[in-house]
C-alpha cells in the first residue's frame, strides 16, 4: 500500500540479517577476483581477494557480495516497471491476508515501511534471475494480456523448458 505523506520513511541501512548471514554486512572493495575453474564448468568458482575490516571466518565458509544497485539501474527499472507515479512514495510490507501459506512471514532483512526506490536500492537483488513464485505473482499485475499468458506459461509446468532455456539459462533479469 501507498501513502502520499511525506517525507517518506525508509529504515536506516544495515538490516540484518541477511539471507543466511551470521552477522552484520560489513563494506569492503573488491581488489582481485580470479577465475578458479573452467568458464564452462558446472558451477564456477573465484578466488577474490578484499579489503575489509577484519572479520572471523574459518575454510569453507562462504563470504556473501552484495553489490549496491547503481542510480542508473534504479532510473531504467523504474522506467521498465513503470511506477513513476509511486517509486518515491511511501509504501508498506505485509503478508496478504488471505495468503494460504502456513505461518507465512516478511523475511527480517526487508523493513516493512520503505519506498520502492530504497527497496530495489538497498534491499533486493534486482540481478537475480527471477524464479517461478515472482513470475506468478508478476502475472496477477500485469495489464498486457499478452504478457499475462507469457508469464503464466514461464511458471507453469508446462513451461518448465522454456523457463530454463529462456530465463534461466539466459541468465534473464528485472533489468532485462
């Protein structure tokens, strides 16, 4: 939901936790990454080297990096999503009412009063490629009927390949 009263409200930077985190996000620069396996393997993996405040970790955990969304990758979203009209506006969080999910919940790192702006700049992955649940949700607002039966064939079953091939393997995003 949306409110016109202003300013808005955006929670303060760092929400934690993140997505599997054990503790806050901490600000580093990246200085080296090298590529440890083939280009073609199954699953790719780096060597990076960062400059960071000290932290504890030991071999084999894994160091997540959250990239900021840029100002330009802010303008072009909000320009392909279409929300001018409310991307600065205060709006709120909240599981829908008469979702079926059990003991559903927000995830804690989203603050439940933001703006659309601070959302996709601070809060989301707007790189990710997006997975079935988003697309169907998508599906109930979207206009364009045509969009509307492509995106419900992308998350349905019968649509699984051609989800893989054009979402997935494309490495699709929000941005494209």
């Amino acid at each position: 939901s949306y409110s016109s009263s202003s300013p808005p409200t955006a929670t303060p930077l760092p929400l934690s936790p993140f997505p599997s985190s054990s503790g806050p996000p901490l600000s580093a620069k990246v200085l080296h990454c090298n590529l440890l396996t083939s280009k073609t393997a199954v699953k790719l993996y780096y060597e990076v080297l960062l400059e960071c405040p000290s932290f504890e970790h030991q071999a084999g955990d894994t160091v997540s990096i959250i990239c900021h969304n840029t100002e330009e990758e802010m303008k072009q979203l909000c320009s392909r999503l279409e929300l001018a009209n409310v991307w600065d506006k205060e709006c709120s969080l909240a599981i829908s009412p008469t979702t079926q999910k059990a003991k559903a919940k927000l995830p804690v790192w989203l603050p439940t009063t933001s703006t659309l702006e601070m959302l996709f700049k601070h809060h989301l992955d707007i790189r990710a490629v997006p997975k079935k649940p988003l697309l169907r949700s998508l599906v109930e607002h979207t206009t364009a009927e045509e969009d509307k039966k492509k995106l419900a064939m992308l998350c349905s079953k019968e649509g699984g390949q051609e989800y893989m091939t054009k979402v997935r393997d494309s490495q699709m995003t929000l941005l494209g």
